[in-house]
C-alpha cells in the first residue's frame, strides 16, 4: 500500500456498513464455552514445539477513578485504591500459572498494559508487576522490545512517565479523544491541554521510542469547526503515532452511553465529515495511513514495517514485531496461543475464584481449522500489507487460490467496479479507493458471516 490515501464521500456512505475489526479472525462471536483450560494447556504445548514462536503478553487493569460516557470497555470505576492491591495479587499468581506452561527459552518481546487505566496502578505497584513478569519469563530486556503502556493523562505526572521508562516501557499511548472542553463535558472526561502537552514532552525527554495519541470523530457535540482545532493542536504536537477512532454509539448494549444525552449526538453525515477532515489534516501533515484508523510518520517503526512488508495485526491493533504468541493476562483478556483464541472470565469474582482453586480463569475460546488459518493468513495480508500474494499461500496450504475462493472472489465484483480493488492472475491487491474500505473487502474471505451478525459489529468505516 505505497500509494496515498483516496478519500471518495459515495464510496464511503455506500460501504459504510456494519462489519468485523479483525483483530483475530474468526471474531470473538465465534468463541465458546466448550473450549476450556485442557483445551488452553494443550494449546500451549503445542505452542513450545520447534520452531517455537516468542512470547506477548497482553495484561489488563480494569481499574478506572471515573466514567467516561463513550468507553464500551470492560472497566471498573471505583476510588477504593486498596481493590488494586487484591487485584494485582491475583494477576502475580496467575503469571505464575500462566508462564509455567511455556518453555523458558522463550523470549517475551512484546508487552502492552490495557484498561480501563493501567496508570491507575501506582509507580510501586507497576514495578511490583513487571518484578513478576520478570520473574517468570525470560525478557527481551534490549530495547528492541515493544513494551506499551496506555496512559490517561489525568492519572499521572511528569515524573511518572520516567519511571515508566525505567521498568522498561518504550511505548506509550496516550487518551486524548478531544480537546474540545464541551465536547469533554459531555463524555465526562475533562483534561487540560497543559496536561497533555506537558506528559508528550515529558515522554520525549525520558526517549521513549513511540508516543501515540488516540483521538475519538463522531462523539457529542463535535462539530467539524471544533475538531480541526483538536487537530491543529495534535499535528503541532507531532506524536509518532496517530489513532482515529470512530465512536460507535450503542447505548442499548454499553451501559456507560445511555448518559449521553441524545439531543447532543452528531447528525450521521458529520462522522463522515470529520472522517475526511481527519484524513486530509492528517496526511497534509505528513501522516503516512497504516490501516484502519492508524496515521504515522514516515520514520516511525509502523511505518517501516509496513513498507518492508513486516506489520502485523493482533487484538492491540498494529505491531512491528513477527507474530507471536500472545498471553492474555487479568480479567476480560484475549490470548492467541498456537492454532487458538482463549478470553479470560469478565467477572472480577469468578477471576478471584478460580485462580484461589489454582485454575487458570480461561472462560471461553476456539481452536482454528486449517481453512480458518488460511483465511486468517489472507486477512490479515489484506489488512496489514494491502495484498495477497497466492503462490506464497498456495505452497503453504496446497491450494489453488482462485479455485478455493471462488466464491469469495465473485463477492467481490461491486468492490472491482469501484476500483476498491484489482485481482490478477498472482495476487489480489487493495487500491487507493480502497484502503478505508479494508474491512469491507475482508469479509468477502469471513466464512462466518452470516444473517442476524451484522449487530454484533461497529461500522466499517
């Protein structure tokens, strides 16, 4: 995907329909209850059988001092700080649990702490966490490690992001969402510029290797007058990183959402202009498109990996580093271990209770047939590199390309007609028209997509 951008308004509104992530493919509907932990401790012995891929970890607090309106994550807003200190007791055995069943060869060389609000955790506790982690895997500690932090920076200060950097931390992400103080208002999440201007510097000082910031199009009260101004602010700040995200208003099935008022909700047509408002300011600027809702600059790692070809994609959205096996840690996470999915209990009390009966809290999950790991092989080409190249999953898996997907490729004639996309006779490779339609052209290749699913997804667009 060398070419730039192409934003088309018809196009957009005509594929702007209800459709998967693909953070993993099959999507999490497609989990279930009858995979249980045999079924997980088996998927990591396969996992340390030669060549044994290295280790990811994905570790959630769900922890969080205030609600904000939009946020459809598994979260608990609480003050009592003390519910940290039992939590992350809990999360120390079941790292004990968790590294026992994989070889201590292994290297972990990717870590991201989610929330809720992983800076909700003190700077003691942090290091109490990452001393375990240490513990019990075998670090990369170089710093060609990827090891990220998600940051409210309501939470903490200057001397903090420091601190980060000294457990190891080289990644951060920052929650921005929007600088407008109305728009703040009525999402219930009121944060200073100043505040984060001063933590971005801060970052820079203490060299962290990629400073991301997420910005949220389509939240209450936003106007497109409003959100150049965010953007203004966030292009002179110039993080390496850039996510965009759509909000996806769902008071019916996220509870938080019913507390945004509904007269204050943006007409339908005003996400799609401020979709194209965030694409021109963005690559104007320099802000190279990775995919989705990603910008970054020409010399950030994402950038670099997806030019050699190297970008990959898991349930933290895009990464640099080769696929690997990622152990999903806390309450409510997702785990990718060898050919399976696993997602923890979402319940606090069922974690706590399980891990006292010295079980691991896997609630639900799935094992891949060989067709599902072809076609997770060609989503995520689509997703991350723009273009299927056959003969390399042809020796792969033993196919013929253009016979397995016959179908797939038929579903496909509107996307050819719009110049979405080209199909030839090695490769079936995505346009600059339609770059934002990704997700659009990727379900052509869900076997699971099917009636009464499209409510389970946000938009494609």
């Amino acid at each position: 995907m060398t070419s730039p951008l192409r934003f088309d308004r018809s196009l957009v509104e005509k594929y702007d329909r209800p459709g998967p992530r693909y953070t993993s493919y099959p999507t999490a509907p497609q989990f279930r209850q009858a995979f249980a932990e045999d079924d997980y401790r088996q998927a990591a012995e396969r996992s340390n059988r030669a060549p044994a891929k290295a280790l990811s970890a994905y570790i959630h607090i769900p922890f969080c001092q205030s609600l904000c309106y939009y946020c459809a994550c598994n979260k608990i807003i609480t003050q009592k700080t003390h519910r940290a200190v039992e939590y992350l007791d809990y999360l120390k055995r079941e790292i004990a649990l968790q590294a026992a069943l994989f070889s201590r060869s292994r290297r972990l060389t990717q870590l991201h702490l989610g929330g809720g609000t992983p800076t909700y955790l003190s700077s003691a506790q942090l290091a109490e966490l990452m001393d375990c982690l240490r513990q019990h895997f075998r670090f990369d500690e170089s710093d060609n490690h990827e090891f990220s932090i998600e940051v409210d920076p309501r939470t903490i200060s200057r001397e903090r992001i420091a601190e980060l950097r000294a457990l190891g931390f080289n990644r951060l992400s920052f929650g921005v969402q929007d600088f407008d103080q109305q728009v703040q208002a009525a999402v219930n999440r009121l944060q200073s510029e100043e505040q984060t201007y001063e933590l971005v510097a801060a970052a820079r000082e203490a060299a962290f290797k990629s400073v991301s910031v997420d910005l949220i199009y389509g939240l209450p009260l936003q106007t497109v007058a409003s959100f150049d101004t965010t953007l203004d602010k966030i292009i002179a700040l110039r993080p390496d990183r850039i996510a965009a995200y759509s909000y996806a208003h769902l008071p019916e099935m996220v509870r938080a959402q019913r507390l945004v008022r509904r007269e204050d909700m943006p007409p339908p047509e005003r996400k799609l202009e401020l979709l194209e408002l965030t694409i021109q300011r963005l690559t104007a600027a320099g802000y190279v498109y990775i995919g989705m809702d990603h910008f970054a600059l020409p010399d950030d790692e994402l950038c670099l990996a997806r030019e050699a070809g190297t970008l990959q994609r898991n349930f933290q959205g895009y990464s640099t580093h080769a696929d690997c096996d990622l152990i999903g840690l806390g309450v409510s996470s997702i785990g990718k271990v060898s050919d399976s999915y696993s997602q923890n209990v979402k319940e606090l009390s069922q974690y706590y209770a399980r891990i006292d009966q010295g079980l691991l809290p896997v609630h639900r999950g799935y094992r891949l047939s060989d067709d599902d790991l072809l076609r997770r092989e060609v989503i995520t080409a689509l997703m991350c590199h723009g273009r299927v190249e056959f003969a390399e999953l042809e020796a792969r898996h033993g196919i013929r390309f253009l016979d397995y997907f016959a179908e797939s490729l038929a579903s496909l004639d509107e996307h050819l007609a719009d110049d979405l996309v080209q199909i030839h006779a090695d490769a079936l490779v995505l346009l600059p028209r339609g770059q934002l339609m990704m997700r659009s052209v990727a379900m052509a290749f869900d076997a699971y997509l099917g009636e009464g699913q499209s409510g389970r997804f946000s938009r494609t667009v």
